[in-house]
C-alpha cells in the first residue's frame, strides 16, 4: 500500500518512466529556496537550484557540530566514555532540547545521539563546551574544518543553527560536509538513521521522515527557522550507488521530506554509477628513455566514478594521451598524461594519468643507445 508521502510524489513528478531510457527527462522542480542532488562517489551533479546562493541552514549547522566532534574522538581528545557536565547555558538553550539537567553528568556517547537524533540544542552547546571549553572557541573550530574541506561560502557563528545574519552556507557547501560526514566516519553515520532515542525518560522521533517513507534512506539530518523554512539534508543508496540531496527553504515538515524524495527518487531511477577503475591500478605502461627499465605503469591515485544515464553503459569509451618522450630519471606520481571518459560526443570525466612506480636513470651505454634511437624517432 502506498504512503501517503508516496501519493503525493508520484502525483506531482509528472514523469513518463520509459523503459530505454534513451530519453532522461528533466528533473522536477521543487517548492524549494535551493537544491542539490549529487552522486557520492562520482560527484556528479544529476540536479540543483541556486546552489551556490548563501541560505540559513537552521539546524543542518549540527552536521558541523557532530562532525567536529568525530574529529576529536579520532585524534583521541576526547572518548565516548568521557563525562560532560552540563552548564546553565546548555540547560537553558531555546529549541529543540534532549532534556538534559543542569550539573548533571552525560557521557559523550549519550550527547552525539541527543545532536544527531533529537536535535538538541542544549546538547549541542555541552559538546561544544566539552571540546573547546567555550562554546565561541568551538565555533573557531567549526569554522577552521569548513576551511580545511573547501567550504567557500559558510561561516558559522554557533553551534546550533540559531538565526544569525552572519551564519550562513550554501547548498554545495553542504554537499561536501554530507561527503565528509559519510567518508570519513562510516563507524558513526549509522547514528543518522537511529529513528529515535530516549533520553531522561524522554523517547523523541528523529525528525527525517524519509527514514520511515523510503527504506533506502539512511540520513541525514533536518533544519527548522521561521527565517530558513523547513530544510532536508538526506542521502539513500541503493545497491553501490548512493546520492546526496540538499533541500533548503521549504514551507513544512512534509514538505521538505516530499521534495528530497522526489530528487532521490529521479537520480535512482534515471542514472547509474559505476567504478571504471581502481586507485593505484596499473591502466597501461608508458615508454621511458634512458631509464633503469623501458615501461614505467600509469594509474589514477583515486577510484574513477562516472554516474550516467540509465542503460548507457556499454557506449562509454576511454581514450588515453600519454606524454611524448618521457626521459628517466621520473618520480612516482608525477603526471604523465591523461585518461579521459566520452559517452557519444560527450565528455564524462577527465583524469590525469600518474607514475605509479618512478624509474631511475639508467646507465651510460643505455642512455647513449637511447639517445640514437630518439634522433630517428
């Protein structure tokens, strides 16, 4: 039986499914400030709106937070175990709340699940106090991680994502802190898709209503203002493939649960992704003058994603153009061409072709043979 989330998605996506897919249709415009939908692994961007336009993001700020704090438990600052005693500032922060006592002891662990399942802001300022002593100097940090991993556009001046004119991100920006999230600490994501957590005799519902409407979801994280509108940070896989949306400024909790399920459900359902090769695997050999050896073999350093339309596979081809005349001694990893992905006339992706074992210079006859051999080439 159908939802009644479902209802409302299929009623309102107006797409005819073909069975080729030798026509993508457009992807649905949502009732939305801003958006974007990006495949994990590749990067590729299937969908967006305004992405790089500077929105409020409420409480998707706790993506931050949270990611802060997995930093610091994996350099060992702090431990799960570790006991947080709550401040009156904590104790009385406005919002969402875990219900935690003033002068009370909380474990880490116990605080992470309040941030990441009940939206709490008051155990967000304790963790916040907890790492930096001051919930100011955790800013500091906030701000310095979204520095560190390209984040633009985002300044944070809390911890929370309460209204602030000088808080603010874009939806790009929080597609890498998605990445980032879900990368790095696969060991704690799966927090994201706790569907509650009680706390103090207190059991309260994560508010991402896609962990109950779509069982390939499994995060993220959800956002409420009056000023930002309702907002929905998600990301679902499916088999090896898993997309990220960013759906900012909608106008309710249905809302936003609606519209991130209508782009999730368009990128499964008309594209594909597929690894092409592996980091580190020898993709073809080079020719090397006056080196120790005459083949030297070339890779990428970093797994190759194309995310594609839906049955296109079989007409991707890669062409290669390594450099001419490449003399010894090379080091491994310098660049030495290119591996470039086309489908049809299209350009997919574009990578550079690396030494993955360097080779020495080779001897005097060597290179002296060599160096006959090139006059005539």
């Amino acid at each position: 039986m159908l939802t009644r989330l479902q209802i409302l998605l299929f009623s309102s996506l107006l797409i005819v499914a073909t069975t080729s897919y030798g026509a993508i249709p457009k992807p649905p415009k949502l009732a939305a400030k801003a958006y974007i939908l990006q495949d994990f692994h590749s990067g590729k961007v299937i969908a967006s709106k305004n992405a790089d336009q500077r929105i409020e993001p409420a409480s998707l700020t706790k993506m931050m937070t949270a990611y802060v704090v997995e930093n610091e438990l994996k350099y060992g600052n702090i431990k799960l175990t570790d006991q947080v005693k709550i401040s009156s500032k904590a104790r009385f922060m406005k919002g969402s709340r875990m219900f935690v006592e003033e002068n009370s002891l909380v474990s880490v662990e116990k605080l992470l699940k309040g941030i990441i399942i009940q939206s709490g802001n008051d155990a967000t300022v304790a963790m916040a106090e907890h790492v930096a002593g001051t919930e100011k100097a955790f800013v500091s940090l906030m701000n310095a991680y979204a520095e560190e991993m390209g984040m633009k556009n985002t300044h944070f001046v809390n911890s929370t994502g309460m209204p602030h004119r000088n808080h603010y991100t874009t939806a790009n920006d929080m597609i890498l802190l998605s990445k980032a999230l879900i990368g790095e600490f696969p060991e704690h994501y799966s927090l994201y898709a706790e569907k509650e957590y009680q706390y103090n005799g207190i059991k309260q519902k994560n508010r991402n209503r896609l962990l109950w409407e779509a069982e390939f979801v499994d995060g993220i994280k959800t956002g409420h203002t009056e000023s930002a509108g309702f907002c929905l940070a998600a990301s679902g896989k499916k088999g090896d493939m898993r997309l990220i949306s960013i759906v900012v400024g909608t106008r309710s909790d249905r809302a936003r649960a609606t519209e991130s399920l209508k782009l999730l459900t368009y990128g499964f359902k008309y594209y594909e992704t597929h690894r092409l090769y592996a980091a580190n695997e020898a993709l073809t050999k080079a020719r090397v003058w006056k080196g120790t050896v005459e083949e030297m073999p070339l890779g990428i350093e970093n797994d190759l994603y194309v995310t594609i339309p839906r049955g296109t596979f079989e007409k991707l081809k890669a062409k290669m153009k390594l450099d001419s005349q490449i003399l010894a001694p090379t080091t491994e990893g310098d660049v030495y061409g290119r591996v470039k992905i086309d489908l049809g006339k299209n350009e997919v992706i574009e990578r550079d072709l690396v030494a993955l074992r360097g080779v020495g210079k080779g001897g005097f006859f060597q290179s002296m043979m060599d160096e006959v051999i090139l006059v005539f080439e």
